[in-house]
C-alpha cells in the first residue's frame, strides 16, 4: 500500500498538469446596476485556455417555481481592440458576460448561474443572486409643491408663486444678485410650470428670468431616488423653454435625481448638458414627454461616474434636412460637411435607459460616449445601458452607436430609416457583449449596416432585418449573428456582405440573404486560418470572394442553415433604389411584418430569452415574428 501511495500522488499530479490551464477558476460575480428591463452579469475567471466552459443561464421571480432558460453568458477574454490613431491598445480580461431581457420594472428576480467545463472547475460552479429590476422614476406623493409663472403672466397665480424657474429653484435675483439666492429646492419638491414662453432677455442685466449673458439655467440641487425634484408642466397649456441661441439651456451635471416632464425646450445648441468627462455628472436625470426641437443636442452626458438616466417617450427634432439625406463624409457627392445639428443623446456611465423617443435630423442618433479605454474600476466601466423602442428617422451618420461600451450594451427594437453613412455602430466595443436584437435599418446607402470600426469585441447580433448592404467589413471579433436579414439594393460592383473576422469562435448561421442581382461577388470572408484560435495580423483586403451563398458556405464552414430571401417576403416592402441615395423613406409606408409561409417564416434558431413564444415549428427570420403584435416605435400615448 506505500508503494501503491507515491503511484497515485505522481497520477493526480500528471493529471493536474495536464489540466492545468485548461479546468476553469471562477472569480467574483460582478452583479451590474439593474435597468427597468435588463440585468448584467460579469463573472471573472482564470484557465479555460481552450475556451470550451460555459455559463448557463435561469431566472424567475422571487418567490416562483419554474426557472426560465436565459442566452448563456459569452465568454470573453483574449481579444484585441486596436486604434492607432488615438494610441488605443487594450486586451479583454478573461470573464463571462451578459444579460438577463426583457424584464419586468420594479420586480425582484431570482437569477442563477452556472458555470461549467468539460476540463473541471476549481471552485464554486453555481452562483445564485437575487437582483430587483430598477422602476421609472416617480415624484414623491407628499412633495413640496412651487409654481413658476413667466413674466407676463397676467392671470390668477398659486401660491407660492415664482416668476421663472430659477427664482423658484434657488431665489435667484437679477445682475450680479443672480447667483446669491439663499432659497432652494430640496428633495422631493415638485415646481409645476404653468404656461408660456420662457425666453430669457440674455443681454439684459436686470433679465427677469436671472440668466444674464450666458442664458444658463445652472441646477445644482440633490434629489434622491425616492425623492426627486421634479420640473414639469402644471398642465394649462404648453410651456416653452426658449434658449434664445445659448450653448447650454440646462446645466445639470451636478443636479442628481431631476425629472424634466412634459415640457418643449427649444432654440439652444445643448438642451440638457449633463457631464464632461473628468469633471464631473449627475445620476438620476429623467427627461420624459417633452418635446425637444431645433437643437444641437438634445442630452449628452460623458462622465464615467454617472448612473441610472432615464430618456423615454420624447420628440427629438434636430436642425438638418429634413427633405433629403445628406452626409457629412463627403461633400461632393452627398450635400453638406458642417454640423447643423450633432447628436441627440450621448451618454457614458452606467444604467442608462433610453426608450421610445422619436428622433430626426442629427448627425447621430443615440451614442455611447466614445470614451477611450474603460477604467479598470467596476463603478467606472460603462456597463448596463439599454436602447430600446426607438423611432430614429433621418440621421447624416448612424442611427445607435455602441461606441465606447463594455459589458451589456443592449439595442433592441429601434426602427431606424435613411442613413447616410452607417447604421449601427460599435466603434468599438470593449469585449461585450453588445446586443443588437430585433431592429429595422432600411436605406443606408453607403454600404456599412454595421460599423464594426477599431476592432470590437464581443458583437452579439440577433433578428435584425436590414435593407442595405453590410459591405465595408472592418475586422471585428467574438463576433455572433443569427437569426438576421440582410437584404441587397442591387447596388452596381457592390457584395451584399464582407466580413472579416480576428476570431475563429466568430459564428454567422441561420441569417436570411437576397444578394444584389449584380455580376459582382456578393460574399466576401477573412478569418483566421484553420487550427488557429485568433490572428490579429489580419487585413480585410485579400479576402476570399463567393458569388453565392452555397459557395460561402461551403468554402467557411458558415451558414450551413443560411436562407435565401427576397423582399416578397414582407407585406409591403419595396427595395431602396440604389441610384437615389438621396432620397427619403418613411417608415408608416411600410409594413415589415412576414407573409405567411414566406421563406423567412420557421427559418431560426431557438434563442432563449430572444424568441420566446415563437408562433410555428421554429423562430422566424428578422426583426418581426409571424403572427405577433409589431412593437411600439416612438413616444407611447
């Protein structure tokens, strides 16, 4: 038996090494700040050098029986994101990834997590945590009520009364008196704004609305979560904040937990300004039911410290064309290169919710802060934002932009329409995942549907329907798109995609296809050659070219359950004509959703958690499921 002893010791120590570097270590769950419908997970780990763990995924509520399968976390670690130009080199740690959707706010969900590897765990394989969807902010029922009355107001006035804002915001005076105001609002306090034009006389001295010379409404008051300090409309007609062509109309970046509601803000480059990155920002600003037109920017935000932002249910009308689609990048093909209007919503930090917003007539759309490299601290790192339900109409850039994100960027169900130059945009992402789930681009007529720029990471696309071509193809990787349409516009010397990737883990199957009717190849592939894991010498020039899409597929090993589609396919829907990348389309002359037995129709692969509850024998190819209710696209009634 002594002898039998060394044996086995020298056994266990073989097999130890031999495993060693490929069982998993899990690390410290990182639970993310909870949106209204969305939680994130990140959860660290060590080994697993030949990536072949996994993270299962479960929920329910608190209290329920049955647990509900989740996407499984993705596994993240090893990949590149590089930029020269602004001296960007950073490497993804080695972790697990992603995100609990479509929740219900305000509910308490038991979510478990299981990490598993065919190599071994060394340590606690299951993680079980309760986390609390986030509700939408609320006034506080027993808060101090001010009324605010413009300066000719020449009716009946409630008690306290307060002519402009700022005198019922902090008892400001006039001139040099405008800064001295004593009186504040505190949390929970509710100014109502009765009816008006609230246009300051800026050059004024004596401006009675107390914002001499810089037009400013400066507000640096501290609500809390449970007691905002609300800003809205009384309710007797429309109040109008008119900035009389200032830079900044609201200046909240240290103005914690406000909701601005039901108000029209007008005439200024940036109507809420509410953090510079590494400076300072608020946490908690809602902005909801207003009407926010001829603008630079509507909100921007780059500070890495703030939290929790809540943008729904706005009209956002910026000041470019309204009558033809021009670009910014090349002016003598496509109009214009000076800025009329920028973005309409920049934001950085984390818990971000920006939903069912109308938006026309910027640059961009709806952006994540490109921000540089993430802070290695976790209340740094922008994590946890959700786009969702937008109706996005007109942009001379992109629609969304994930630029600049981290962990649990979640884009879904945007409908976005006339684009000149990309659609939606992760320039880049660092690790991911980035969800991009159940959009409509329609018309982007320079070719790039996705702007995979700088080398992103962790790129998770599912059930978008796309009426462009994606044919710039920048390397990406860790990339996975399933359940997608890319339909062509038959565009002359132009493929329908060029993809080329750093990762031979990135994974493109169960995508529906009309290539353009062109003598041009309409499948373009790079990757790393076979037995490799990742190669970052990789050019997308000199990729292998494929006319069709059995060809692709058989020569990469992708699609094996790709589709070939037409336009036929949806109820009404007519292709871009390529020779008018000019014009503009509008989205209510279209109807999207699926014809019965269509070739898109059963056509997917089940996703848990994305697809859920699909109609017929399997998931439907695109942004809309056959037999299913459409989502709403802007302002909800």
């Amino acid at each position: 038996m002594k002898n039998l002893i060394p044996i086995l010791l020298f056994t266990l120590s073989t097999i130890g090494q031999a495993n060693a570097g490929k069982e998993v270590i899990p690390g410290n769950l990182v639970v993310e700040p909870p949106t209204l419908i969305c939680l994130g997970f990140e959860w660290p780990i060590e080994g697993d050098d030949n990536r072949n763990a996994t993270v299962e995924v479960s929920y329910r509520k608190s209290g329920g029986q049955a647990w509900e399968s989740a996407l499984p976390l993705l596994r993240i670690g090893g990949e590149r994101i590089r930029n020269d130009d602004v001296y960007q080199d950073y490497t993804t740690a080695h972790m697990f990834a992603g995100s609990i959707l479509d929740l219900e706010p305000a509910t308490e969900y038991e979510c478990r997590l299981v990490l598993k590897d065919p190599d071994g765990v060394r340590g606690q394989a299951e993680k079980t945590v309760s986390v609390r969807t986030r509700e939408e902010p609320a006034e506080y029922s027993e808060g101090r009520v001010l009324h605010v009355y413009p300066p000719r107001w020449r009716g009946e006035k409630q008690q306290p009364a307060f002519t402009g804002l700022m005198k019922a915001y902090q008892g400001a005076g006039g001139g040099d008196w405008a800064v001295v105001g004593e009186r504040k609002v505190g949390p929970g306090d509710i100014i109502l704004v009765h009816a008006g034009r609230y246009k300051a006389e800026r050059l004024n001295y004596s401006d009675r609305l107390s914002l001499p010379f810089h037009g400013t409404y400066l507000l640096t008051a501290k609500g809390t979560p449970e007691k905002p300090i609300v800003i809205k409309a009384a309710g007797d007609g429309e109040v109008i904040f008119d900035g009389d062509g200032c830079y900044r109309l609201f200046d909240v970046m240290a103005a914690d937990y406000h909701i601005f509601e039901g108000l029209t803000i007008s005439n200024c480059d940036i109507a809420f300004f509410a953090g510079l990155k590494d400076v300072t920002g608020c946490s908690g600003l809602a902005v909801r039911n207003c009407r926010i037109e001829s603008v630079g920017v509507a909100v921007s935000c780059q500070y890495a410290g703030s939290k929790n932002f809540y943008i729904a249910d706005n009209e956002i009308i910026g000041r470019d064309d309204r009558y033809r689609l021009v670009g910014w990048y090349d002016p003598g093909i496509y109009g214009a290169s000076e800025l009329k209007s920028y973005y309409a919503i920049k934001l950085y930090g984390q818990g971000h919710v920006v939903c069912h917003n109308r938006i026309a007539y910027f640059h961009d759309g709806i952006c994540v802060c490109t921000h540089g490299m993430p802070s290695p601290q976790q209340d740094e790192k922008c994590v946890a934002i959700d786009f969702y339900n937008n109706d996005i109409h007109l942009m001379t850039d992109d629609f969304i932009e994930a630029d600049g994100g981290v962990h649990n960027i979640r884009i879904m169900r945007n409908r976005c329409f006339n684009s000149a130059s990309c659609g939606l945009s992760g320039q880049p992402v660092f690790g991911g995942p980035a969800y991009y789930i159940r959009n409509i681009l329609y018309h982007v007529p320079w070719g790039m549907a996705f702007k995979f720029e700088t080398n992103p990471a962790g790129l998770i696309a599912y059930h978008n329907t796309i009426c462009a071509e994606n044919s710039k193809g920048p390397p990406h990787s860790n990339a996975h798109f399933s359940n997608n349409l890319f339909l062509g516009t038959d565009h002359p010397g132009r493929a329908l995609m060029r993809l080329c990737t750093y990762t031979a883990y990135t994974v493109y199957d169960y995508n529906g296809y009309r290539p353009n009717r062109v003598d041009y190849p309409q499948f373009f592939w790079k990757g790393p050659p076979k037995g490799k894991i990742s190669d970052y010498s990789i050019k997308k020039q000199g990729a292998a070219a494929y006319r069709t899409l059995e060809e692709f597929s058989r020569a990469t090993g992708q699609e094996a359950h790709g589709k070939i589609v037409d336009y036929d396919i949806f109820e009404k829907v007519q292709k871009p004509d390529p020779e008018l990348p000019h014009a503009v389309y509008t989205a209510e002359n279209f109807d999207f959703r699926l014809r019965k037995a269509s070739a898109a129709v059963d056509a997917g692969l089940v996703l848990p958690n994305v697809n859920d509850g699909f109609t017929g024998k399997a998931p439907d190819l695109g942004a809309l499921e056959y037999g299913r209710q459409a989502p709403v696209y802007g302002p909800r009634e």
